[in-house]
C-alpha cells in the first residue's frame, strides 16, 4: 500500500483571520500550541512572515529532542501561511533534505475562521518501505500520516483554546 503523503484537518476558531494569521504565522509562538514544537528562532530580522523568512524549530517527542531549519514559502496575510522543513539535526540542523512542508489556510466563516493545517511528506525519494520503517520507529509505530493526523487535531484544538480564551485582565479580545 503507498503511503500517504498529505493529511489535513480544519477547525473554526471564533477569532477573524487577520487575528489568527498573525499568530500562526509567528514561528516563535507556535509552541503555545504545537504537542512537537517548542519554539523557533528566527534567523535574521523579525518583522513578520515573509516568504524566505528562516526560522529554526526547537522539537520535542518523549524524550528526544531535535532542531528543524525552515524557510517559509507562503506569507498572504490572513489567507495562507506555508513553510518547508529542509534541515534537521539534534542540537543544531546540520542535516539537509527534503522533510516537509506546513501549510496554513484561513477562511472567513460566519463568527470568525476555518483554519486548515496540513502537513505533506517531502521524503519523496525515500522508498516506502524505509519511510515506513523510519516512522514507525520514530512515532514508536504509526506512519508520519497517521501520527500527523492527530497531531493536527491536538494544533487546531490548542490554537483555538488559547485565541478563544478571555484575556486575563479582562478587556476584550481582540
């Protein structure tokens, strides 16, 4: 059986996309929500998300941890917000390749946004049977499109929990 290359999910999160686009689009944030991600580290200036941005991933599952080098291909302003993973190592990414891409879309919906998360397997040149096996050692036995499934959800539903929350001196969100 082929594996599966690309999964998705969506929620709506009662928030307007500008709202929601902006705090997606900032990689340093995005371990507010993430079950991997701890943060990032932009290298360069920090100005907002721009296509070619570069920003370094701090990650997290049981107890290994490693560092991801991205480049962001996609900054439309409360539309769609992408980046590519090329580069992955322990401590510092120092090993290049195709891994994967991030893939944001926002939507306007009656209350506030549809966002979408999907995540697409770049390891294109790796035969499936050595994705297969890489996987299921690395998620302790699922595939990367089952794994990244749930993993979409946990995002979605923590993203939407925190720009859902009141603030806490009480003014209104925004």
């Amino acid at each position: 059986m082929p594996r599966t290359m690309s999964v998705s999910d969506s929620i709506v999160v009662l928030a307007e996309p500008s709202v929601v686009y902006d705090r997606v689009s900032d990689p340093t944030q995005m371990g507010r929500w993430s079950p991997e991600n701890r943060g990032a580290r932009v290298l360069g200036e920090q100005r907002g998300a721009y296509v070619g941005m570069v920003f370094e991933g701090r990650n997290k599952r049981g107890a290994v941890r490693w560092t991801t080098r991205c480049t962001v291909t996609a900054a439309d302003p409360a539309e769609r917000f992408a980046f590519r993973v090329h580069a992955i190592g322990a401590r510092r990414p120092r090993l290049p390749g195709s891994i994967a891409t991030w893939e944001y879309r926002f939507e306007a919906v009656d209350g506030g946004t549809k966002v979408t998360e999907t995540w697409t397997d770049d390891r294109r040149a790796w035969p499936d049977f050595l994705a297969d096996t890489f996987d299921r050692v690395a998620t302790r036995g699922h595939v990367f499109a089952r794994f990244q499934r749930a993993n979409i959800r946990t995002t979605l539903q923590r993203l939407k929990a925190v720009l859902e929350a009141p603030p806490a001196d009480g003014a209104p969100r925004l």
